[in-house]
C-alpha cells in the first residue's frame, strides 16, 4: 500500500533566488540534491534570513519532503507547519503533512489533513487514494473504499487505488470482490509484485491452492527477494500437503530475513512430518521472536513433549508473558493442569458461528494432543476427527489434526492375550 507524495519539483513551482556562488550551490542542492543534501542545502537558506516569502515557504516544503522520505516524520511535520504558516491555501502541503502523520500511524490526523487537501483542491485522485489508506489502516473498509472509488472515477487508470480497493474487500471479508480488483491492478500494470502477491492471498484465503501458488510466483519472479511471499508460498504448498517443497520456501524465507515468522511456520511442517526435535528447535526461535504469541508457547510444548523432552517447566514460564484470559489462553491452563478439558470447550464457543467453529477446531486439536500425550490413543483420535469435522480446512490446527490420525493410523493397536 503505497501514499503518494506530491512530487516538490512540481508542487513547489517557486524558484529559489541566487545570491552569489555559496547561495546558488545551495538552492540547487535544496531543489535538486538526494535527501540529505537537500536538508543541508534548505537549511543554510532557512538559517541566513535572506529569503522572501516565496522562497522560504518553497525552501520548508522541499526540506520537509527530504525529511519525509527518509523517515523523520516529525521533522517533516514541522516544516510543512511552517510553510502552512506562509501559504495556508496551497492543497499539497496538507497532502504532504496528511503522508507524514499516516507514517507516525496518526490516522486520524493524517485523514484531517487529507481533507484539507481536498476541500482545496478536489481533483487530485492521490489525495482521495492516501485518505482511503489512512482509513484502511484503522479497518474503516467501507469508508476507504468510497475513497477509493473517487481516486478511481478521477483516475480510471490508476493502478495502486485498484489494489489498495482490493486490500479493503479483502479486509471485508470479500476475496471475490478483492481478486476482481486485483486483476485490473495487474491489467494497468503487468509488473505489479504486490497485486500477485495479495491475489495470491486472497485465493489461498479462498481454499484455491494451486491459483495462489501460481500468483505466489509471478509475485517472486518481479520481487524475487521478498522473504514474506516465499513464506506465503510455502504456506500454500503445506496446505496441499507438499511438505518437501514448503520447506524449500520456507528455508528460503528464512534466508533472506532471519527475523521473520517464517520458524513457525516450518516448525509447524516439521511437526506435521513427525520430526519433532527439529520442530522444537523452530518453535524455540519463534518463541525469541515472539515471546508473547501463545499459539508459539503452544506449539514449542507439544513438539518437546513429542520429542521426549520436558515441556512443563519452560510452557510455565513462558505462560508468565501470555495473556491467558483471552483464547487460546485457557489451553495453556490445561497443559499446566489448572482447567479441564470442559472449560477448554466452554471457552472456545463464541456467539459469531464462524469464530465458534474455527475456535473449537483448535480446541479439538489441542485436546486431541493433551490426550495423546497421556497415552490416551482412542480419545485422541476422537478428538482429532472432530478438528476435522469443523471443516475449517485453512487453519494449522485441522491439518495437523489430518497428521496426527495418518500417523496414528499407521501405528499397529495393541492387542491383549
């Protein structure tokens, strides 16, 4: 999701004066330099108190875009302020300061800004496009996507409002109306990486793998060093169960950016696999990363009680960074052994039957694993099928389930003499 900065060689349409040598070097570098020769530039003419009105006003706007695009949001604010003070009536500079605020992630000032901006000048498609994606970030989807629309009547051609339109369809719930969107987004620019990449997410949110598969590598194939797409792909190929090429993606994932959730991930696959050392050993990392996500604690307890390792201890003390009173905190408490496993099904019911059914296929699986670890094969196989039977086939917990019953399958039962 891209903003659109007025571009200052336009908007600032003043010339800076010359006033011998030093000054001409310096207005070319407030006009004309990378970032930070034009702040150093700017800010020598800023400082003499020679310029006049018009040139001062130009000299804060290209220093306030300098300190934009290098991310000094507040800086930036502040020189805007000023050439507000001095052209009050000039429609890009609220588009400018509106750009810095949504940086700070002040969304509701950024959109008081946009406003202005508008109200001054309705016809300029970005602004309606950076207002709609202030919106969007504060999951305002239908009044982003009436934003959206006006960027787009003014602007049919205007690639990024298209996805950014999808991305609010999206958060709506509706990936049709969200692939829709995409597709023109991709139809104005062929070579749009994010449009493949978000399609592709909405097709997998849809359960169509192989689609979201195909998105996933035209998005690598124009951005082939974005860690996030590898991992989404691998995501896709885990849910068809191709679990030697998800680990390719995720490996890969991990490469390029050490930091991601990507050990989840893989850890899950891992997991899946019956290697379950080597998913502990993910898991722990995530845990690193994430100390405070309790589906991490979770998972790192199950893989190192499967791993014949002791899981209570560490899943106590990680339990001391959870926030155990929201789901699925409750079913920490029960491998601590502080609730039962009625008070596990009680908290997964939820008055939103889709959150009901999705909580209660991971009540089931993490049930179906209490079970199994105490030896319990009969129940835990119950337990597993009513994961699946919730058919909520996008979440870990129902293929993991599928993996927990082949592997139990497979597993001879015992016989009595």
């Amino acid at each position: 999701m891209r903003l659109f900065a007025a571009f200052l060689l336009l908007v600032f349409a003043c010339s800076l004066p010359a006033w011998g040598q030093t000054s001409d070097e310096n207005a070319a570098r407030c006009e004309k330099g990378d970032p930070e020769m034009k702040i150093a530039g700017c800010t020598v003419l800023i400082q003499s108190g020679q310029l006049p009105k018009e040139s001062l006003f130009n000299a804060y706007g290209h220093r306030g875009y300098a300190y934009y695009v290098t991310g000094k949001f507040d800086q930036a604010i502040q020189d805007f302020d000023q050439a507000m003070r001095l052209n009050p009536s000039f429609a890009p500079v609220f588009s400018l300061r509106g750009n810095a605020f949504y940086g700070k992630a002040a969304y509701d000032r950024a959109i008081l800004d946009f406003d202005e901006a508008i109200r001054l000048d309705p016809s300029v498609a970005n602004d309606f496009n950076n207002r709609g994606n202030a919106y969007y970030s504060k999951a305002t989807y239908d009044r982003a996507i009436q934003d959206y629309d006006e960027a787009i009547r003014l602007n049919p051609s205007f690639a990024d409002a298209f996805h950014n339109r999808g991305l609010a369809y999206r958060g709506k719930g509706d990936h049709d109306g969200a692939i829709r969107n995409y597709d023109e987004a991709i139809r104005l620019n062929p070579s749009f990486a994010d449009a493949f990449k978000n399609r592709g997410n909405a097709y997998y949110a849809k359960g169509n793998y192989d689609r979201a598969i195909q998105d996933y590598d035209e998005a690598i194939r124009l951005k082939p060093g974005v860690a996030e797409i590898f991992s989404y792909r691998g995501r896709a190929y885990t849910q068809k169960g191709n679990y030697d090429r998800a680990i390719q993606d995720y490996d890969e994932a991990i490469r390029l950016d050490p930091s991601s959730d990507t050990f989840f991930n893989r850890g899950r696959v891992r997991f899946d696999l019956g290697q379950f050392a080597a998913s502990q050993s993910d898991f722990a990392k995530a845990a690193e990363l994430k100390p405070s996500y309790a589906y991490v604690a979770l998972w790192l307890y199950l893989a190192r009680s499967r791993a014949g390792q002791d899981a209570h201890s560490e899943l106590k003390k990680n339990a001391a960074q959870l926030k155990l009173t929201e789901w699925p905190g409750r079913v920490v408490d029960l491998y601590l052994g502080t609730v039962t496993s009625g008070e596990i099904l009680s908290a997964a019911t939820d008055a939103d039957t889709k959150k009901d059914r999705e909580q209660h296929c991971e009540a089931y699986f993490y049930l179906g694993e209490y079970a199994l670890i105490k030896g319990k094969r009969i129940e835990a196989k119950q337990l597993f099928q009513k994961a699946i039977d919730t058919g909520v086939t996008s979440f870990i917990e129902y293929t993991a389930a599928q993996a927990e019953l082949k592997r139990l399958s497979a597993i001879p039962a015992k016989t009595s003499h």
